[in-house]
C-alpha cells in the first residue's frame, strides 16, 4: 500500500490552480459494476488532474436502519474496494465521514438556512421513505449532510452517477444561499456525470437503475467481489429484447442491449464507434453477453486480488484512513470555523 503522508494536503494549500474534487460513497451494501463504472472508475482515472477528496459516507449509511456489525466491517471493506481500484493515497484524501466532525457539525449550521421543502422534494427521499412506517429525520436531511461534505471542501467538481445529480444541485443552492445571507464563503459546485455509465441499469430489468438496494434480486447486479462464473451467469441471464441488432439506442425497447454494450464501452474505454466495429461480427445476443461478461471478469480480476492483499492488513488500511482523517480535518476544519464566525458564533479563545 502506497502513503505519502500529507502529500495531499500539501497540493491543497500550495496549488490554487488545480480543481478541487469531493465525492463520496455509502458503505451500506455490496458495492456493484454500477457504483464503479459511473463513479469509482472515473475517480481512480483522473487524479492527476485535481486535488481530491473521497469520503466513505458512514453517517449517510445510517439514515436507514443498519446491522451495527455489518456497517462497520462494510466500512473497510468499502474503502479496500476504492483502493483496490486504483485511488491513491500519495494523489488523493481518503477517508470515513465520521472521522472528521466538521462534516456533522457543518451539517446543522447548514440545516438553519434550508428551508425544509428544498428537502421535501427530493426524489431519492421520495423513493426510499415511499411505504417505510418509519422514516427518520436523517433521512430527510441526508442531502445536507452531503452538502456540508461537499461544499466545506470548497469543490469545485463533484463527479458522481446521474442518480446524485438532484442533491448535488441542492448543494449548490445551499451554498447560493450561505454565500448571498453571510457573504462569499462557499464555491458553488459543479456537478460531474459521465456520459456513458452514468446510469447502469439492472441486468434482470433494464428499465430499474441497478442498486445497492435491489441487489438481493437474482440476476439484478454484478457486485464487485463475484467470481468469474457468478458474472458470466449474471450476464447470461441479462434480459435484452426479441431482435438481434446490435447497437447503441435510445429506444426503451432495446434498453438491455444498450445497457450492455454501454458497460463495454467504458471497461474498454473505447469509443462508441469502436464498440460497434467490435461486434460487427458477432453471432447475436449469446455473443454479446460473453464478450461483455469477458472484459468485466478481466476489469475486476486484479481489483479483487489487490482488495483481498488490502483486506489482509486491517492495520495498515486503519492507519492510512486515520491519515486520510488527518488531512480532511485541515482543510474542512478551517472552513467550519470561519462558517461558524459568519454566523455569529463566538469560537472558543
Ligand atoms: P452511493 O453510495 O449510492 O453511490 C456511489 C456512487 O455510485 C453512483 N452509482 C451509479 N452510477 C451509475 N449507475 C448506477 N447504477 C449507479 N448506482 C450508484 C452514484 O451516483 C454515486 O456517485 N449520496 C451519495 C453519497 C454521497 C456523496 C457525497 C456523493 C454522500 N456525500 C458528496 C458525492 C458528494 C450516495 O448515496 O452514493
């Protein structure tokens, strides 16, 4: 595993000419092709680019109820998957959400300028308390808490799936706000989403976003860990349509055909045209879904070996999320001291 100290935070305070970039990810369920092609793949290619910060969103995860014992191991195992996918410590912060206060803390100041029906009408809100007996009051002010993630970094980028858009656009009106009643205080950021794989759909449905949440169902997603046979069956099973063209499309008919050569196209990194030459020859549907099961089994086969190495060490993974704490706490602690100052509050002597 490769450290470098506060190298990170070293960019952060010297380099005003970079980006910065600030994007998170929960540890409540089996991370899946979907959570790596629209996000993780694209963090781990581009940190060259920016100054990065990417945060293992505990205290999101327990807006719905979670097994204590299961979090906590998911935590590591979550952040073992982003290093196993290339994030690198010495080019980027990585961190737990709950390791550094100010996220919390940020959270409440930024709680008392959002008028609540900003909140009300988010549709993930909508769609994960639709049915729920009980919905807590963390669930409603889950967006927030990524806004106070987001914007105590002063990101200027948030790359994340189509799914994040709608919060990441609240941030920004969160920060609006701040920035027109106390002052210039916050970047309003951007959010990022890629063009291809920013909406993987489910395997077994491809009209359904495929997701943490629906992964128990056979056949829905792939999941980071599965083994080469559980992929090819995964993709064997994959729902397509009655026709035997093979191309891009926006017809809702042919959403699992495009949905598959969508997942080629970005673990292959090849341009649309490209994807289209590679199955000029291929004998139908059958072909297909080989092919692709073929390039994400050789995708995740080194992401899994290096993960299992990672996982190995829970130390040395604890110590480098400490370091990673450390480095999150200088740059967002200042933040939140001069939000607090803006407020009124007076800070401690
Ligand atoms: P989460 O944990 O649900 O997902 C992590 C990232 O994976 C993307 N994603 C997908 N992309 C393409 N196709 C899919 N089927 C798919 N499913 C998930 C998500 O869009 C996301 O980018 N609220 C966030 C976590 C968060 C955050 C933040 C993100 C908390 N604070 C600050 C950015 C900035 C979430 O639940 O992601």
């Amino acid at each position: 595993m490769q450290t470098q100290g506060t190298d990170a935070v070293m960019v952060t305070e010297t380099d005003g000419t970079k980006k910065r970039v600030f994007s998170g990810i929960q540890p409540s369920g089996e991370l899946h092709l979907g959570n790596y092609l629209g996000a993780i793949k694209g963090w781990a290619d581009r940190q060259n680019e920016k100054v990065n910060f990417f945060c293992i969103v505990d205290l999101h995860a327990i807006t719905v109820p979670q097994d204590p014992e299961t979090l906590r191991s998911r935590t590591r195992s979550v952040a073992a998957m982003l290093l196993a996918s290339g994030l690198d410590p010495s080019r980027c912060t990585l961190f737990i959400q709950s390791h550094v206060p100010a996220h919390a803390e940020g959270c409440w100041l930024l709680n008392c300028v959002t008028p609540i029906g900003w909140l009300e009408r988010m549709t993930q809100f909508k769609d994960k308390s639709a049915g729920q007996q009980r919905v807590s009051t963390g669930l409603l002010d889950y967006p927030v808490l990524m806004a106070a993630d987001i914007i105590l970094y002063d990101a200027d980028e948030v790359p994340v799936g189509d799914d994040q858009k709608q919060h990441v656009e609240l941030a920004r009106d969160i920060a609006s706000r701040f920035n027109r009643l106390y002052g210039e205080t916050f970047v309003v950021p951007e959010p990022v989403i890629p063009e291809v794989g920013a909406r993987v759909m489910g395997l077994n449905d491809p009209a359904v976003k495929m997701s943490k949440t629906h992964s128990a169902a056979r056949g829905h997603a792939v999941a980071m860990l599965d083994e080469p046979e559980e992929i090819e069956r995964s993709f064997r099973r994959a729902v397509t349509d009655s026709g035997n063209e093979i191309a891009f499309s926006d017809d809702p008919a042919k959403a699992g055909v495009n949905n598959l050569l969508g997942i080629y196209k970005v673990v292959t990194g090849r341009s649309k045209d490209d994807v289209a030459w590679d199955f000029e020859d291929a004998r139908g549907y059958g072909d297909l879904k080989a092919r692709v099961a073929e390039v994400v089994i050789e995708e995740l086969r080194p992401i899994q070996q290096r993960y299992h190495r990672l996982m190995g060490d829970v130390g040395e993974l604890d110590s480098l999320l400490a370091r990673g704490a450390e480095q999150a706490e200088a740059v967002s602690g200042p933040k939140l001291r001069e939000v607090k100052e803006r407020v009124g509050l007076v800070l401690p002597g």
